[in-house]
C-alpha cells in the first residue's frame, strides 16, 4: 500500500488490488491488466495505463460493482491467486537448478525502464534494466535492485512549429506512480545519509515491486536538504562534471548505504555501465575498517562483482578531473588504507593519464567479471581496453559477452500475437520461452491468422497517433503542416518502416534521406508506396541531433512526400510497444561498430516486424538470411566514408526485395511471402534473443561465480 495518501479506500472483498497495482508484475500479466480494464474501461484510459491512478480516481458506483460483480470476483481471484503464486510462492529456476545463494546480488544502474507509469529512464540502457529486473523476478534469481528517483525524470520532449526539439522543465507528481515509500522503525519515512557531503545530504527511499524482486530508489528531493543538493536527483544524468559526480556518488557510495539502512548486505554485485563504480569503494571501506588491508579487501569486493559495459567508444565513459576527485575524496584516501596516488591510479587511463578518473577503467580493474552486450562488444571492448592488461594477448583480455535480450512478455502484444502464440505454441509456452523447438511451431500458423493480428496492430498504432495528433490540434491549435508531420495522414495500407532510436550522429536517422528525390519516389509510388514513422530524442546538449529531427520534421511537412513521412513527439516506452508491434518493417542503421547491441530490433521481431538492419550489434548474431534483411557488410574506409555506399544499399533493397515482396498479394489479399519472413524473424529472435536466456547467462556465467558457488 502507498503511505502518502494516493491509496484508495477499497471494500475488504477487492482490497488485494491495492497491493497489486503497487508491484509492476501487473504490466507484463495481460490477465491482470485486463483486471483494470474491466474494473473502468475509460477511467482506464485515462489513467495512461496507470492503476494507482486509476483506482484513486474510481467512482463509487465502479467500486460497489467490482465488490459484487461475480464474473469480475472470479476474475479477481484468478489473477490475485497468480499473483500472489509467482510473487511470494515457490522459489522459482534458480532455487530448483542452483540452490540457496549466500544472501542477494545488487544490481545497480542509473535508470530502469519498467513501465510509462515510472518515468525513471532514459532509453536503451534503463529499458535492458527493467528487462533484467523482470526476468529475474520471474526466475527467482535473488536480486535486489538499486537505483534513483529523478524530481524531473529525463526529457519530456516537445517539437516548435520549426522541428527543433524543446525540453519542458517540470516537476514531475509523484503521486500516482507505483512504488511506495519505505518507513523506519517508528513509522517514519525512512533517511539515509549519504557519504562525503558536507553539510550532509539525505535520501529518502521508495520501494517498488518487480514480481519477485524489490527495486529501491533514493531520492534527494527533501525540505531537509539543502536546495543545491535537493537538486542531485532533479533529472536523469546531470549535465556538468561536479553534478554528475555527486549523482554519481549517491548511485554507488550511497546505494551501499541505502541497502544496509534496509538490513540489507549483498553477497555480490552487478554494475550496469560505469555510472554506480563507486558503490565499490563503499563494499571495501568496512573490510579495511574490520582490520584487512586495501588489497585484501579490494581483491575479496573484486571476487564478487560483475561489470557490464555498453558503450563501444572510449569517449563514453565518465571521466572526472583529479582536483574534483580531491574534493570529495581527500577524506576517503585514509578510511580505504589507501594514498592519494594509489587510489586515483585506479581510475586512470594509462594512454591519456592526465585526463582523469575514468570510472569505466575504475570498474574494470576493481570487478572481477565483465562483459559487453554481443559477441561483436565484447571482441571490440577486448579491443578497447587491451592496454589495461599489457601482459595479455587481446583475445585473453578478461571481457566476455553476453548478448541483450528483451523480456517477452513484456514486449510480445498482450491482446492479440499473445493470445495467437498460445494457440499454437500451446498454453505454457511462456515457460520454456528459451527453447528454440519450441518456436518451430510458428510455422504452422495459418498465414492469414498471423497477417489479421499484424493488421490490427497496425490500425491500434495509427489510432494511437491520431489521438496524439488531435490532442496537439486541439490543445495548441497546431498548424495543418506541423499536424501532417506528427502523422494524421499516414494510412494502414501503405508498407510502413519504423526508426525509433535517440537522435544522434552515429545511429544515422537521416540515411534514408541521403538522396531527397529517390526516397520521395519511393513514398509517392502510385501503385506500391513507402511511408516511414520517426520517433525518439536527442540529448538535451546534443545540438547535432536536434539538427537531424528537425530536418526529418522539415521534410515530412513537404507536400511532395505526401504526408507519408512521420515524425512522433515524446517517444517513451508506452509509445514503443505500439511501434514494435506495429509498422512492417523496423529499420536500424549505425555506423559499424558503434551498436553496442541495441534492443528494440529484437522487440519487433518478437511481433512478427522483420529488422532491415546494417550488420552490427545483436544483428550481427540475429540475421539468418530469410528473417529480415541486411545491409553494411562490405563497406570499407573511414567511418565517414561509409554512408553513400550504404544509402545506396538500403535503397536496393528497399526496392528489390523489401517493397516487391510486401507488396505481392494473392487472390486473399495476403502478402504470403513477406508473412513468411514474419515468422521467420518470430521463430528465430525470440528463443535467442529473450531475457530469460540473457539472465540465466548472467547467473551460470557471472553470478555463480560472484557468489562463490559451483556451476
């Protein structure tokens, strides 16, 4: 139950829905979302798919129905039974494969993308989270997770009459968001004092559900603090170095600290990207204080501690000047028996030594296992960070991989390719999800089965636009050009690209534009035309990327491309699941190898939408030949060199295979050739490309080992 209010007063008979709507297992269970659907079907709705909400804002007469309504009682019973069964019952995969493990493992990240309703993401990196955290949950590997609540979460992104990107600055209300807040012994919201400021600096912390596994967030946002330090956790990586740094400090240091507030000590340590490095130090300083020295106790900490990098680029890592370090660590040096040169060495880059601590070559020289996020990261971090271990060759390197994977039932439409699968793949087909015969059995849905789900999808992603398109028309009485341009006359009919990515240099969202005139003979094809929906944000300070949606913007208001380009406001992680299930065709095009490994091409497959994908990241792995498409491979030179000879590839396949087959019908009316790359990509993405077989790598290959236990 929430304990600031926002909890409805519900009858006895229906009153688990309280405890329900406050752990996130809902939102991936279709049987308890439709649980809320029924309860109001509007209030719903308007709830933006959120129950706290939903149920403080239910009308007496909605409560009195549920309480009595024996269909929806025995509804009711079902889902809390389930409920309650996978969230508080039997132990799950690990406990029946592994065992007991010696006490929980910490998974630290700045970000985790559970659900729209808990804006604490940013993208990618928080989505992999959340992903994460629901898998484990659902095979009761015993994580705890630990992270930080953001007063004005990350971008809310808004698009001038012009295309250029605006960020609206607001406090974000936190009264309907699904978590509640944890109390101290005497039923006071609990503080935690977080390490190294002065004057000092407390966390309140707020508790939320992950089916099995408890996710807590700190946040500074108090009247206690001092209003500079409230303003830590104001938004999602704090621009400038001294505020990241002690954004940073609370992550790591303070996330320690937060944990043993709550009686909580891990046994081990996940690091999700270098942000939270420094909850390391936090692990060591008790064992230097208990009488071992810094190297004892650095090499105990580095047994059981998992690093996962993500970035493939060197200039993605944290990296704070040693003057800045001294002020805030020239106490520290001594608690950790450690000198100022030592510790600082820990951090820097012996190529560039007077750059500063780099928190990324702080992590891989203080954890004991890492990984990159594909078999392509993992061959270029070995690269990358070679110089770190002179004495190895760089195929000894100590980085392994192991590929992402996206949480099926999250990301699998819950109302129709769900319900399709069950049909055909059987009942407990969620369950042995990892296993590839099982998937073989796609096959064997009729075509017109799979292509009728596929456009209903379709049609549920254009309505989707057309209610934020009218909502824009009529709260701000848009122009007519900027309304083409957010999507009202984009048709079901018409093969549809999607490009959902952050809007930066390296992930081209411009490469189909590369030739203006060839692409919009291709939009404008009278008999077999091309549209394309755009999504996604720039950073706040990347003006470059702000530069390629305005022009994507500019474009898909010129008359010429027939309102068959789109470009959709504010894409967050409600707005992805209708992409993902929806357009024809998911389109990705970085330049090599900068995709560390990327996601959302996976989310698509999972729906029967085949990737057209340059050949890095996961589609380097993922790409068979007969499940999407690929392009890239041969291309040579410099980075820059490469993006006229693969626009030029991209448009001949667009043309040659992609809209000839899409495009051949037969007397039904059905694409059977493209429906047949559908469920290749279904059948082949899905065993490898799941969650549920990411995480149980994660356990066999890291975090058995991080907690000192037998393969």
């Amino acid at each position: 139950m929430r304990q600031d209010g926002a909890s409805p007063k519900l009858p006895k008979r229906i009153a688990g829905l309280a405890d329900l709507c406050c752990n996130l297992w809902w939102s991936w269970h279709p049987q308890a979302r439709q649980l809320f659907r029924k309860l109001d079907l509007q209030t719903w709705h308007e709830s933006g798919h959120n129950p706290v909400w939903m149920l403080a804002h239910l009308s007496p007469d909605a409560v009195a129905w549920a309480a009595h309504d024996k269909k929806f009682l025995a509804h009711y019973d079902a889902v809390m039974a389930e409920f309650h069964s996978e969230t508080q019952g039997g132990a799950g995969w690990f406990a029946t494969e592994h065992g007991r493990a010696p006490g929980p493992l910490a998974y630290f990240c700045a970000e985790f993308g559970l659900h729209a309703s808990l804006p604490v993401y940013a993208g990618g990196l928080g989505i992999l989270a959340g992903d994460h955290l629901k898998e484990c949950g659902d095979l009761g590997v015993p994580v705890v997770g630990i992270g930080m609540i953001y007063s004005q979460g990350y971008v809310s992104q808004r698009l001038r009459d012009d295309g250029w990107q605006e960020e609206i600055e607001k406090d974000l209300d936190r009264s309907y968001d699904p978590l509640t807040q944890v109390q101290d012994k005497s039923g006071k919201p609990l503080l935690v004092q977080m390490p190294l400021f002065d004057p000092p600096v407390y966390t309140a912390v707020w508790k939320v559900g992950v089916g099995r596994v408890p996710l807590y967030l700190m946040d500074t946002s108090l009247e206690i603090n001092q209003p500079w330090d409230r303003a830590i956790a104001n938004r999602l990586y704090a621009s400038g170095l001294e505020p990241r740094l002690r954004q940073e400090i609370v992550l790591g240091m303070g996330g320690m600290r937060t944990l043993r507030a709550l009686g909580i000590e891990p046994a081990a340590l996940h690091l999700n990207e270098g942000h939270p490095a420094l909850a390391i130090l936090e692990r060591i300083q008790p064992l230097v204080k208990a009488g071992a020295s810094f190297q004892e106790a650095a090499q105990k900490v580095r047994e059981s501690t998992v690093f996962t990098t993500h970035t493939p680029v060197a200039a993605g890592t944290d990296i704070f000047p040693f003057a800045l370090m001294d002020k805030y660590f020239s106490a520290p040096y001594a608690k950790l028996g450690i000198d100022r040169d030592a510790f600082l060495q820990l951090g820097t880059n012996p190529r560039d030594p007077n750059a500063g601590f780099n928190l990324t070559v702080f992590a891989l020289r203080m954890a004991g296992m890492s990984n990159g996020v594909s078999q392509k990261h993992g061959e270029v971090a070995r690269k990358m960070w070679s110089f770190l271990w002179p004495d190895r060759q760089e195929q000894e390197v100590p980085v392994r991989a192991i590929t992402n994977g996206v949480h099926l039932p999250t990301w699998i439409e819950p109302l129709r390719m769900q319900a399709l699968l069950t049909r055909y793949l059987g009942p407990g087909w969620l369950e042995k999800q990892d296993q590839p015969a099982l998937w073989e059995r796609v096959a064997q849905i009729p075509d017109e089965e799979l292509w009728k789900v596929h456009l209903d999808r379709k049609a549920g992603l254009l309505a989707e636009i057309d209610s934020r398109a009218r909502v824009r028309w009529q709260r701000d009485r848009a122009a007519p050009g900027k309304m083409i341009a957010l999507g009202s006359l984009l048709s079901r009919d018409v093969l549809t690209l999607g490009f959902a990515r952050r809007f930066t240099g390296y992930k081209r969202p411009d490469l189909i534009l590369f030739d203006e005139q060839r692409l919009k003979r291709l939009l404008t094809d009278p008999r077999r035309p091309l549209q394309i929906i755009f999504a996604g944000k720039a950073h706040p300070a990347d003006t470059d990327g702000k530069r390629l949606i305005q022009r994507v913007f500019r474009l898909a208001q010129d008359p010429e491309c027939a309102g068959r380009i789109a470009f959709l406001e504010d894409y967050d992680q409600h707005l992805a699941r209708y992409m993902v299930a929806g357009v024809d065709v998911w389109l990705n095009n970085p330049v090599p190898p900068l995709e560390a490994s990327g996601t959302s091409g996976m989310k698509a497959s999972v729906n029967g939408v085949p990737n057209l994908s340059i050949l890095d990241g996961w589609w380097l792995e993922g790409y068979e030949g007969k499940n999407g498409w690929a392009f890239g491979g041969d291309a040579s030179g410099l980075p820059g060199d490469r993006t006229p000879a693969d626009a030029q590839a991209l448009y001949g396949l667009l043309e040659d295979k992609v809209i000839p087959l899409y495009y051949e019908r037969s007397d039904d009316g059905i694409p059977h050739g493209f429906v047949q790359v559908m469920k290749q990509a279904i059948a082949s993405v899905a065993p490898r490309f799941s969650a549920r077989r990411m995480v149980k790598e994660y356990v066999e290959q890291l975090y058995l080992p991080a907690w000192g236990l037998k393969r």
